[in-house]
C-alpha cells in the first residue's frame, strides 16, 4: 500500500499481489461520508483523490471497496510514485486486469508503448462491461509515455474503463477536459480532513475519551490531517493531561516534526526546500510575494510548488494556505537552520504587504519581527489608528493590543501615539494620557504643516476623541476641532478610505453643536455622521448618532420621528449599552417626550427616573435642563393643564440655549393643550355626549358630513402631532395636497390653527 492515514513505522511497504485490493486495515475509521461520494463518483470515466502524505487517501479507497457495490471487477495497482518506469507499469495494469477476471490477449512489447496501450484498450471493449481500475501513488510526470497512455485509455473507452487515481498532487489526466464535460469527479485535501465525529472514532480506537470541544480543538489544531491526528491519539495514549495535550499539540512535535520531515521535506530538491522555508512566516502566498522573500531563482519553483504540493491549498485570487501543521513544521525547521533570518523575513514581507494595501498582514509580521516603531510609523501614515480603537469594521491584529514594548522608542511620535491607542484599548486612562503627552512633545520636533505631522496630529486627536467623549463633552469637542483643522491638510482621496474619522468627528461635532442650540448645524453634522459610521461599520456610532438626531425631532415636538429614530436606535444590529453612557440619558429623554405626547406622564417620569441614574454617573448640564424641563411639563400635565401658564414658569426658569427654548415651546404648548380636552372629556356625563361641543363651548358644531373621507385621515394624523411632511409620506401624498386639506379642515372647523382643530375635532368627537 502506497500510504495511509497511519504513518509508517519502517520505510518497508508491503505490496499486495497484482490486482488483488489489499486488506482492509483494522485500524480503519468508517467515513461512509466519503465512501458515498466515491461511490457516485465511479460511474463516471474518471475519479480523482488528490491530498498530501498521511491524509488518507489509501485508507479511503479501501474502505469503499470492500464496501460498496462496484460497477465491475475492480483492478488496484499500487505505483512507485515519481519513480513509475513504464516497462514496469504497463504489466503492472495487465496483470492487474487479468488477475480481476478481465481476458486479455498477449500485448506486443514495452519498446512499443502506443501499440501496447491501443492493444490494451482493444482488449477492455472487447470485455465490453465497466472494469475498475485504481491506480495507487500515480504521479507521473507530465507528457511522460504513462501519462499520455493513461490519458489515452480514457479517451478510447468511455463507458467502459472506470479510473480511479489516488495520488499527492493532480495527476497530468487532463483534469480541466473532463471538467468542463462534468466527466471527472474529485476529492482534496479539504474533503478528505476528518470532522468531529470521526476524530473522536479515530481517539476511541485508542482508549481516549475527551470532550467534544477537546475533539474539536484537536481537529483545528491538525486541519483534520488524518496522519497528525493519529500521531497525536498515539502521544495521547501516554499522557495523563489528554486535554492540555491538545491545548500544547502542533506542528513542532517531535512525531509529527519526523514524520513530516522524512516523508515531505527531505524529499524537496534544494530550490524548492527553500522556497518552503523562507514563505513558512506568511499565512497566505502568491507567486509574487514568494519571489519577495525568496528571491528569483527559488520563485521560479512557486508553479511547481502549488502543482506538486497538497500541503498547500488554493484560497482564491492566486493566494495560497499552508496546511497548519506542515507550516509550523517549516517554520520550526527556519528558527533551528537560520535563526538570523526571520526577523528580516518578517520585514521584507510586512514592506511588500503594506505596499499592497494589505495592512493588517503588515503589522502582523512587524510585531513577529519585534519592530513596534516601524509598525506605529505604518500604521499613523495609513491613517489607521481607528482601527486599533475598534472605530472600524476592520481590526487590526489582536496581539497589537495585547502587548506594549518595556522600553518604547521616543525618537518619533509615531510610536507614542500607538501606544496611547493601545493603552485607550486596555481602558488605562492614566497611560493613554501619559503617552498622548509625549507624543505632544515629540510632536513639536516635526516640521509644522507637512503631510507626516498631519497624519500625526490626525491620531492625536481621534485619541483624544474617543478618550474624552464620553467623560468630557466639552474637551472632546475641542479635539474634534483640532482634528478638522488637521484633516484639511490631507488629500480628500486619503480621508474618504477611513470614514470612521469622519464618523467620530462629526459625531461629537454634532453633539457640541446640539449642546450650544445650533439644532440645524447639529442636525447637518449628526446626518453625516451617521452616514459615515455606517460606512465604517461602527455600529456604537451610528447609535449615538441616531439618538442625539432623536433628541432633535423631540425638541421640535416632531414626537413621531424621534420615536422611529429612538426605536431604530435600539434595535439590532447595532449595539446594546452595556454600561452607562450619556446617549443612554439622551434616549431615556426622548422616551419621555414620546410618553408625555401620548398622554403618559406616569410613563414619562420613569423614563426621567432612569436618565437622573446616568446623569448621576456621566454629569451633562444640558441634559440635565431638558430632563428638569419634561419633570415640569409632565407635573403641568397630571394637572391636566387646569392651571394658567404652568409651562411658563418651567421654561423661564430653563438654563438651555434661547434656540432650544423657541422650538420646544410650541411642543409644550400643545401637549398642555390636549391634556386639557382629555381631562375636558372625560368630566362629560355619558348621557350628554350627544352634544358635547354645546355643553364644553357652546359653540354649535359643524356637521361631521361636512368633512371628507381624506380630510378626516389628515384630522387623524393631526392628532398624533405629525408634520405636514410625515402626513404626506403617511398617506402617499404630495406635501401640497396635504396644505390643501388642512385649509379646508381649518375652515370647515371654522379654527386657524392645528391645535384649535384638534381641540374641536376632540368637542365634536371626530376623533
């Protein structure tokens, strides 16, 4: 048998005769998954089981022949591999054939190959049934005499010769013919990796009863490789920890080191061992980027590379995976042959990424080359200092954050504002503080107005945002400044790759802007931001965002809009508050207005209870006025409006901006007014709401009649305080056409103005 899923103990093989299949192993796992596949795949001309040494691949081929029903006599030659000479091959297959009950007459000599391989096909459709022919290792080389006669054989008996090919790498059969004819079936490295299911069969084979996360982590950690799962089970055996086993098992053990060492490495001719190594650093490769690091002469060995290596599996776009267990393998094997290389490895791929737009991969390979500042430098030039924040639907690597240098570099600011990001991360407030302040000083060394000092102040101050906007709204404002007045000296082209800068600018820009009663400006900033963190995928910020734009339509008495926004605002997918924060207190306000406009204020005041409780923890001196202006309005409300001018006294005694007072008093002066037709109605006898206008007014109502279909959907909606804008969109109509009915409701109520209709529609009891 050519190879299994069981590593070898000896380099001796034991050859089962011509054409017999050989012996089921017990050590097998049942994997009915694959052998149903193979199974559908053999009524085809051609099937084919490509994966690396110890994936399985025999080990499959077996168990579904001594399983499943064949469509003929099955014939199984186990090949030499690379070494396959054809005066030994074609003997092999006749032998094979004739000891599987297929007659064949005596073919003519192995000098004369063509005559063989036609007299060969001549005798198979003269047998006329399907015949099953597996041939085992088959890895000739391409345009080789066994290439082209196997090729042939295909070609002359479609319907007749079933091939099945177990082989390390495609074998040259012309695979891209047949599938474009849907004529080849084809199980990979990807299909032949164990699941769940059978790496625990496979640990129970050897008295091993784990979790099932262990077995899961243990299938990740090989990449279900049949081999390194096995050498593992065998390891395990002689352990009394199983679990931290698998937590400790990779590549560099000293089982599967050896074994994939003698069995892959060793075998690699000089270019292309070196290739394997010097591309070991990177997670992903393409043709270019191995010639970066490998040079020339070992780059031209990357076609052969991907061709004959199962070990590395296509990803999409000319980029390659190393098989996980056969990369920690090389990468152990670079460490032990040449130690002073990898760091300049690491460099030399992290420049060629970051020249490439791949800046994430860049700064891994910074970090494993311990070079911080030359990973800072990278990272505030691409203006990505967002991303270390987690502004962005993009992050940069985990371990960024998880380690700082014991000794940073203070010869550039760079280095300084990284680790400042990184401390905000962590939560420091102390250090983030400690680091921005150098980065400050450092700062001062650079030549004032150029692009380097931009970007540089650029992070300074989303820093400096993301630190102080939830604790200081004020300094977080003046850095929002200060981050504009950078960002204007930086190419549009480079600012629109990183909305989340903008999102975080205009964010707190609109919140200092509401907070100083520019509701317009603050309306313009808020939309954009909200646009912008969409763009970034910052769900936190298209949140606070919505909520401040809320606040907004409820200062405006606009009570339906901030109702949608507040709901849209707490509605998946974007984040839920996990702890107080002062959008929170902003939202509780805007409940409270929606409460009070439906005649809640019982509703209304836990609404205002809950915002004093984040106030208490994030003080906010505008908040605080609107929240002690609804507390007012809500106590004229449970008085049902009976008293004067109760909402005068609130709001003159109101601390908040002249702008904000003039649009939130009309807002209050109709809540008060529909409070005092509720409590109006509701003194009414049961028996007099026949004519209730005569007995509240004394007013002769108009007649109902007098009032069309449309014009009472408009009364309606102008009962729920919507804009003439919300009716339009409500009811499908022009915003004109809406006017129009409103004039002729106003007149038909002989009223001027919405809420003297709406007080009327309620005496005649329209609504």
């Amino acid at each position: 048998m050519a190879e299994s899923s069981r590593p070898a103990r000896n380099d001796g093989r034991t050859r089962a005769p011509a054409g017999a299949t050989p012996a089921v192993p017990a050590w097998l796992v049942p994997r009915p998954r694959l052998t149903d596949r193979l199974a559908r795949g053999v009524l085809g001309p051609l099937t084919v089981i490509v994966g690396p040494v110890g994936a399985g691949k025999t080990a499959l081929a077996l168990e579904w022949a001594h399983t499943r029903r064949l469509p003929g006599p099955l014939a199984w030659v186990t090949c030499d591999g690379r070494a396959e000479q054809s005066g030994v091959f074609w003997p092999r297959v006749i032998g094979a054939l004739r000891e599987a009950g297929v007659e064949l007459s005596e073919a003519p000599t192995s000098e004369a190959e063509p005559l063989l391989v036609a007299a060969l096909a001549a005798g198979l459709r003269k047998h006329g049934e399907p015949v099953v022919l597996v041939l085992d290792d088959f890895q000739p080389t391409p345009g080789s005499p066994i290439a082209e006669g196997v090729s042939s054989l295909l070609r002359h008996l479609p319907g007749v010769l079933r091939l099945v090919v177990l082989a390390r790498r495609d074998p040259p059969l012309h695979l891209h013919r047949g599938r474009l004819t849907s004529e080849v079936s084809e199980l990979r490295t990807g299909d032949l990796a164990f699941d769940d299911r059978e790496t625990a069969a496979l640990l129970a084979q050897h008295g091993i009863d784990v979790p099932k996360q262990t077995v899961s982590a243990l299938r990740r950690r090989t990449d279900g490789w049949a081999a390194g799962l096995r050498l593992a089970a065998m390891s395990m055996e002689k352990r009394d920890d199983p679990e931290r086993f698998v937590a400790q098992f990779a590549g560099d053990d000293e089982a599967v080191a050896s074994y994939l060492v003698e069995e892959v490495l060793d075998q690699q001719p000089d270019g292309m061992r070196r290739l394997l190594l010097t591309t070991s650093v990177l997670d992903h490769v393409n043709a270019e980027l191995a010639v970066e690091l490998s040079g020339e002469d070992a780059g031209r060995h990357f076609a052969d590379l991907v061709r004959e290596n199962s070990f590395l599996q296509p990803v999409g776009q000319g980029w390659y995976r190393c098989h996980q267990m056969f990369a920690d393998v090389l990468r152990m094997c670079l460490r032990h042959e040449k130690p002073g290389l990898v760091a300049p490895l690491h460099r030399r791929a992290a420049a060629w990424l970051g020249e490439h737009g791949l800046l994430a991969d860049a700064v891994r390979h910074l970090l494993a080359a311990g070079d911080w500042d030359r990973a800072a430098r990278l990272i505030v030039d691409r203006l990505a200092i967002g991303q270390v924040l987690g502004l962005t639907r993009l992050r940069l690597p985990a371990e960024l954050t998880r380690q700082l240098p014991e000794q940073l570099p203070t010869e550039h600011p760079e280095s300084a504002l990284l680790a400042a990001a990184v401390a905000r991360v962590r939560e420091d407030d102390q250090l983030t503080s400690r680091y921005l302040d150098l980065s400050e000083r450092l700062l001062a060394d650079l030549t004032a107005g150029d692009d380097r000092t931009a970007r540089c102040r650029v992070a300074h101050c989303v820093i400096r945002m993301e630190q102080l906007r939830s604790r200081d709204p004020q300094a977080a404002h003046a850095a929002a400044a200060d981050a504009e007045s950078a960002l204007s000296c930086l190419p549009q082209a480079a600012l629109a790759q990183h909305p989340e800068i903008l999102a975080l600018t205009l964010a707190i820009r609109g919140s200092g802007e509401l907070r100083a009663g520019g509701l317009k400006a603050a309306e313009a900033s808020l939309t954009g931001g909200l646009k912008a963190a969409g763009a970034a995928g910052n769900g936190m910020l298209r949140r606070d965002c919505l909520v401040e734009l809320a606040l907004i339509e409820a200062l405006r008495g606009r009570f339906r809009g901030a109702d949608e926004l507040a709901a849209q605002a707490a509605q998946p997918p974007l984040p839920a508050w996990t702890v107080a924060q002062r959008p929170q207190a902003s939202l509780h306000l805007v409940r409270a207005w929606v409460e009070l406009a439906r005649g809640e204020p019982g509703r209304a005041r836990h609404e205002l209870t809950l915002t004093r409780a984040v106030l208490g923890a994030l003080p906010d001196v505008f908040l605080s006025e609107v929240e002690s202006l609804l507390a007012g309005l809500a106590t004229a409300l449970e008085r049902g409006g009976s008293t004067p001018a109760p909402i005068g006294d609130v709001v003159a005694a109101s601390r908040l901006p002249r702008t904000v007072l003039r649009a939130v008093l009309p807002a209050c002066v109709s809540l008060l007014d529909s409070a005092r037709h509720r409590v109006a109605l509701s003194a009414v006898p049961r028996q007099a709401t026949a004519r209730p206008a005569l007995v509240l007014v004394g007013v002769p109502p108009a007649p109902a009649g007098r009032l069309s279909a449309r014009e009472r959907d408009v009364l309606d909606r102008l009962a729920q305080m919507m804009t003439t804008e919300e009716i339009a969109e409500d009811l499908y109509l022009s915003v004109n056409t809406v006017k129009t009915h409103l004039k002729s409701v106003y007149r038909k109520l002989a009223v001027t103005r919405r809420s003297a209709a709406v007080r009327r529609a309620r005496e005649l009891q329209l609504l």
